[in-house]
C-alpha cells in the first residue's frame, strides 16, 4: 500500500481525534472518563506517527499542515498546565512551611543570638552612655539625633511614598549581607548577626536618654517586629547554608549545599515578605500623624501574627 493511500485510510481517526480534543477543551475542570482518556491518548500517538510520515514522504502541503495543527492541539490537551490549587498553596503556605520553620534549628540559634544581645546591647547603652558611644560612634549617635530632632510627621505625603522605595532597598541590603555572610561557614553569619543586634539595641538604648526619644519611638514602633524578625530570618538563611560547608552529613559540599539551599527557601522567602511589610509600615504609617496607641497597636498585632504563624501554626502535631 502507498503512503499515500495508508494516510487516506486514517482519516477516520484524525475525525475522531478532533473530536476527542473538543470534548477534552470543553471539560477543563471536569473528570474526563478513563476509557476516553486512553483512546484519546492511543490515536494521538498514531496521529504523531502520521505526521511522521507525512512530513518524510513529502505529501500535499494541506495535508502536512493539518496533521501538525491536529497534532499540536491534542498536544496542549495530553499536556495542559495545571490548575492553580488554592488547597494546596493554602496547606503549603499555613502547614509545611510553618512547621519547616518551627523544626529550623539555624532559626532558633539567630532568634536567641539576635534578641539576647539586642536586649543586652540596649539595656547597657541606656545605662551608660560610653558603652553607646563605643558601639555606634559619635557620628551616628549626632546623626540620630538631628534625624529625630523633630516629629517625622512633617514628612509630606510625596516624601513617604519616596522613602518606601528607600526602605525596601535599605532593608533588602541589610538582609542580603546578613544571608551572603552567612556562607562563610556560617561564622560570617553570627558575626552579622551579633553586630547588627549590638548595633541595634545601642541605637534603641542611646535614644531612650535623650528628649527626642518620643520621636524616635514614634517612628520605630509599629514596623519594628517585621523588620527585625526579617533580619534574623535573613542570618538564619545563611547560616544554613555555611553550616553545609562544614556538617555534610556525608554528601559532598556540593550536594550538602545543594540540599541545604533548598531547605533554606521557605525562611528566606519569609524574610522577604517580613522586609517588604515592615518597608511599607516604615514609609506610610511610621511617619505620619497617627496617634501613637495606634502604632503601638499595630506593633502588638505584627508581634503576635508572627508569634502564631511561627509558634502555634509551626508547632508539630500529630496526625
């Protein structure tokens, strides 16, 4: 048998597959019936077979061009993208990653580092002003307060939509030297670590003696929780990842990287997101004329939607 008449004789299926493919486009959130599915994928395979032959033989041009059209159709239905599976981000984002959070324990080494030597490090430069001049400089201590010399209402509207850009960049910066010097081994990352919570709490410490301190709590009040759980989430990123330099837990550097990379996602995309919020609370509400119970308000609620996203979301269960 020709070529030729080989194809003629398959025109039947070629029907059939197009109508399999409309079937298939009209149930695109619907079950399609296992049988249709199997028949629907035996004459898709013959018709990429004819196309084959088609295109080696050399036949009519309509031809050639019909099989490819039909082919790339049925194509797109066997190999649809899926849909978006609200249940299953909803399960990924409120169950796993809070629970690959909770069990990090790089995490919980940043939190208890950063939170005892901020405290520790304000406590001090509140009670002795050489202590803050030491850990901050005189520059950055005149500096604070010409910056808070004046309530940071002022700000017109144009500034703050300006300054969020800023604040993003600024806070991404901070986070991506926190998580980049956590690859030396991780020892970079609790060098940054320590030296961002000293450096913090002796900015927070020094101004709670001085007249501006109103000013200065009014500004950092409301999007403190966010920005700084972000900077611990940023160090503890890193310091998974140096810490697979070291533990390879007998895979190769490269591997032991690799699958400590991978880990690492879920926290530094936390870390994004908590920048991102806290560069938002910065350059609209931090500056403005609320009241500040109002942003104290909003700190406690930022505090404690962390608290359960982190704690009781990340806590195992059983089941």
């Amino acid at each position: 048998m020709k070529v030729s008449e080989l194809l003629e004789s398959r025109r039947a299926n070629w029907r059939e597959l197009e109508q399999l493919c409309a079937l298939m486009e009209g149930r695109s959130r619907r079950r399609v019936p296992a049988g249709t599915a199997a028949r629907f994928s035996v004459i898709y395979r013959a018709a990429c077979a004819d196309l084959a032959l088609a295109d080696a033989y050399q036949l009519p041009p309509d031809t050639v061009q019909y099989l490819h059209q039909l082919v790339g159709r049925a194509h797109n239905q066997l190999y649809r993208s899926r849909t978006f599976n609200v249940r299953g981000w909803v399960d990924r984002l409120f169950v796993e990653v809070p629970r690959r959070l909770f069990a990090d324990n790089c995490l919980r080494l940043a939190f208890c580092i950063f939170w005892g030597v901020f405290l520790l490090s304000g406590t001090t430069a509140y009670r002795s002003p050489e202590y803050a001049e030491r850990a901050i400089g005189r520059s950055k201590m005149m500096e604070l307060e010409e910056t808070f010399s004046r309530p940071v209402s002022d700000r017109s509207a144009g500034d703050r939509a300006t300054m969020v850009g800023f604040y993003i960049f600024n806070n991404a910066s901070i986070g991506l030297q926190c998580f980049a010097f956590g690859l030396l081994l991780g020892v970079g990352g609790l060098y940054k670590t320590l030296f961002n919570a000293a450096h913090l709490g002796a900015c927070f410490g020094y101004m709670g003696t001085l007249p501006q301190q109103e000013n200065f709590f009014n500004f950092v009040t409301a999007h403190g929780p966010f920005e700084l759980t972000a900077i611990v989430l940023s160090a503890a990123a890193g310091m998974r990842l140096g810490f697979s330099l070291v533990d390879t837990r007998g895979f190769t550097r490269t591997a032991s990287l690799r699958r400590a990379a991978d880990e690492s996602v879920p926290t530094a995309c936390a870390a994004i997101i908590m920048f991102a919020l806290a560069a938002l609370i910065e350059g609209f509400l931090s500056p403005s004329a609320v009241a500040y119970p109002v942003k104290a308000a909003v700190s406690v609620a930022s505090a404690g939607s962390l608290m359960y996203y982190f704690v009781f979301l990340g806590y195992p269960r059983g089941g």
